[in-house]
C-alpha cells in the first residue's frame, strides 16, 4: 500500500477517485452495533446492467445485450468470474421474483439493477485504508466542497389531501380483509444543480448512519442515508434488520425522551412484529430447518434525525445455496411492502402513481467467497438531469391516523429538507 493512503478521510479519498464511476458503501457510526468496514469501489472493469429483461454487459470494452431474467443473468456473470461485485437490485426487480408489473412511469431513467467489478478497491477500517484492487498514482483530482444549489421548489408529487384520502382507501382495504399492512410512498421532486457528492456529504453530518451509500454513476447520482440493513450473509450465517417505527428527534432533551419512550407503544410494536415474521417467513424460504431465530426483538436506536424501532432477525443458509438465490427470495425487504407481500405489492402499484427504481431495493456488494451485505434504499435523493427525487413513505394499518402518517414522511424528508433550509437559505 502507498503511504499516501495513510489516514485518509472518506472525502480525501473521494477527491482522488472521484475522477472515475464509483460506489461508496460507507459506515458512519462508530460504535453502532451493525458497524462494519466502508469501501469505495472504483473504476469499473466490467459490469451488469438491467432496464426490465435487456441485460447489457460490458467487459474489455465490449458490449453484450440480450433478454433474460435479471437475477438469472446476475448468477451467470458471477458464474463467469468470481469476484467482488458492487452494486443494487432496484425495487422493481420484484416483478421478475413474483408475478406482478410495475405500471407507472419512473421519475428517473436508471437501471433496475447495475453491479460492477472495481479495478480499484479500497476497505476502510478504523481510519486504516487496505487497497484490495490495483495500484495506481494517488493525486487529488476533485475538490469535494462544491456547493449545490436547488432549482424549483422541492416538495412532494401529491399534495397533503390527495396523501390524507389515498391513506383512507388503503385502510378501507384493510378492513375489507386484503391485507393487514402496507407501506405507502410518496417523492418529494425538485430541480438540484451542483455536486451530488456535496449533498451527500451533508446527508452524512445530519443524520450519520450505519449504511450509507453514494453512487457516481456516468448517467445519474444516488446519495443515500440509510439506517437500515436489508440483508448480510457472513460464511453461512444470515442477518436481516427490519425498521418499522419512526419517531422525530428533538432539540428539547425531555421531549426527545418522550418521542423516543413513544416508539414502544402498541400500533408500533405491532408494525414492527408483522414485518419481523414476513422477514422470517422470508428466510426460512432459504435457510435450514429450524434455523430462523429473532435474535432482537423492538431494539430502540436513535440517528441524527429520527429515533428507529428496530429487530433482528438471524439465520443459518442452506448448504451450497446460491447468494443471488439467497438475496431474490427476500426481496424488497418487508419493511417496505407490508403483508402480505404480493397482495399490497399489487396495491403499491395501483395507488402510489409512481415507479419506486431504485428507492426500496437495495445497495452493497458480493464477495468472491459469496458473502454479501446490502441496506434498504430509504433515506435517499436520486439525482438525474438536474432533478432530485426524494420517496418517503411509512406503515400504513387500520388504526393509523393519516395526519401523524404525513407528519411521519415530513420527519423522515428532513435529512434532506433541512441542508436546503440551514445551508441554501430556502
């Protein structure tokens, strides 16, 4: 390793290889319990790239189109060439796992799923910097302190009533017997000019998390602030680590206090349970008899901006089990459909007149060894031709009450709401 790595911040590293496409997987909590290393993938040698069932793949500068499923494409191209891959399944993926479709138009022309293999590798540790790829002259190439500057008003694609009867209807559902739960989504739109590495690095000073995640793509941009971990596979051991239940942080230290205390009340708890079992019911799909466990159960964790219930849910894979195999059997994560899954996927579609993309997959990296890790993409801006798109969304049930459920999106809209307000005067 070059001793000009030595002690490199995450954003010193970026000014080196920002120069080229990357994908940063960033863990900005120490001393979080799901704490782990940070990596910056770049310059990639090949990659996968999906729109639906067109596959394009590039590698020693060719390029290779045709039609297949895209999970069955991603176990082909590992198949060719074991290797670390980084990348993320859009939500809509979901379309080639059950049979459902996504009927409206997309707020963003990006893939459904993208994953490259980095000639350039870095894993960050405790401030230590391994180079796992291939060595190249470090000169800074970026300054990353570019400030944005927004365009348009940014506010959500359907106004506070529209929001308010669409949660009626989904209740009405609900009683009628068609499902118990679902999670309802609504983006906030707006123009963004500047760099997208600057707004993600505000991200990371409100509301610092344990598995952030910034992709420089040629195409578009993805800064996401995520608390939560879709699912990790570590030798045969497999982690998920559902979030249902979101409470505002406070200023005022009693009122925290009370917020985070009402995190635990029973329309809380009941969300968090539902969604623990289809994570189970998930895994038990791809693990050995008898393995699925709750090894946490309403776990409390407080972020910059919000405090989260969260639960842990662990297993042990089936011998030999593919990991694309593995990942496609729980997905989307069930934190951001409901239950039961198919059912309110189906409602999704019907009602939230938007396709979700790449908000509600999932971001990481597989290994050669085929272990993986991967967040759910929430708390995240999407930015495309000078657009930024930002979904929020939260539970929806019989006893929810529509105007907390708006007031909920807001809160969770403030990681990006607030760098507008604080640092562009809006």
């Amino acid at each position: 390793m070059k001793s000009s790595l030595k002690n490199k911040s995450i954003d010193e590293l970026y000014g080196i290889l920002g120069q080229y496409p990357l994908i940063l997987l960033e863990s900005q909590l120490a001393g979080h319990p799901s704490s782990g290393s940070s990596y910056i993938a770049a310059k990639p040698k090949r990659s996968i790239t999906a729109y639906g069932s067109t596959i394009e793949i590039f590698e020693n500068g060719d390029k290779k189109m045709f039609e297949m499923n895209p999970w069955d494409a991603l176990q082909e191209f590992r198949k060719d060439k074991k290797s670390w891959l980084f990348g993320y399944f859009g939500y809509d993926l979901k379309n080639f796992v059950e049979d459902l479709e996504s009927k409206n138009l997309p707020l963003s022309n990006t893939p459904d799923m993208y994953f490259m293999e980095p000639e350039i590798l870095l894993k960050i540790e405790d401030s230590n910097v391994e180079l796992l790829g291939y060595d190249f002259d470090w000169k800074p190439t970026l300054k990353s302190e570019l400030p944005g500057s927004v365009e348009m008003e940014f506010q959500p694609l359907i106004g506070k009533d529209e929001y308010l009867e669409t949660v009626k209807t989904i209740q009405q559902k609900i009683h009628q017997g068609d499902f118990y739960e679902m999670n309802y989504t609504i983006p906030l739109c707006g123009g963004y000019l500047g760099n997208p590495y600057w707004l993600y690095s505000r991200m990371r000073e409100i509301n610092p998390v344990p598995f952030g995640a910034f992709i420089s793509h040629e195409k578009f941009s993805v800064c996401c602030a995520s608390p939560e971990r879709f699912l990790k596979k570590d030798g045969n051991s497999i982690r998920s680590e559902p979030i249902k239940g979101t409470a505002a942080r406070s200023l005022d230290s009693e009122l925290d206090k009370i917020n985070r205390d009402e995190l635990m009340n029973e329309k809380n708890r009941a969300e968090n349970l539902m969604i623990v079992d289809l994570v189970r019911h998930d895994l038990s799909k791809v693990s050995k008899l008898g393995s699925v466990q709750v090894s946490k159960l309403y776990d409390v964790q407080t972020f910059g901006t919000v405090h989260q219930l969260i639960s842990v849910v662990e297993s042990t894979a089936k011998e030999h089990i593919d990991p694309v195999e593995i990942i496609k059997n729980c997905f989307p994560m069930g934190s951001m459909t409901g239950a039961p899954k198919i059912e309110v996927m189906k409602t999704a579609d019907q009602l939230e007149m938007y396709k979700r993309g790449i908000y509600s997959g999932a971001i990481g990296y597989i290994t050669p060894e085929d272990d993986f890790d991967f967040n759910v993409v929430i708390r995240t801006a999407i930015l495309q031709d000078d657009s930024l798109f930002y979904p929020v969304g939260g539970a929806i049930t019989s006893d929810s009450d529509p105007e907390s459920e708006w007031e909920e999106c807001m809160i969770k809209s403030r990681n990006v709401t607030e760098i507008f307000e604080r640092e562009l005067n809006l």
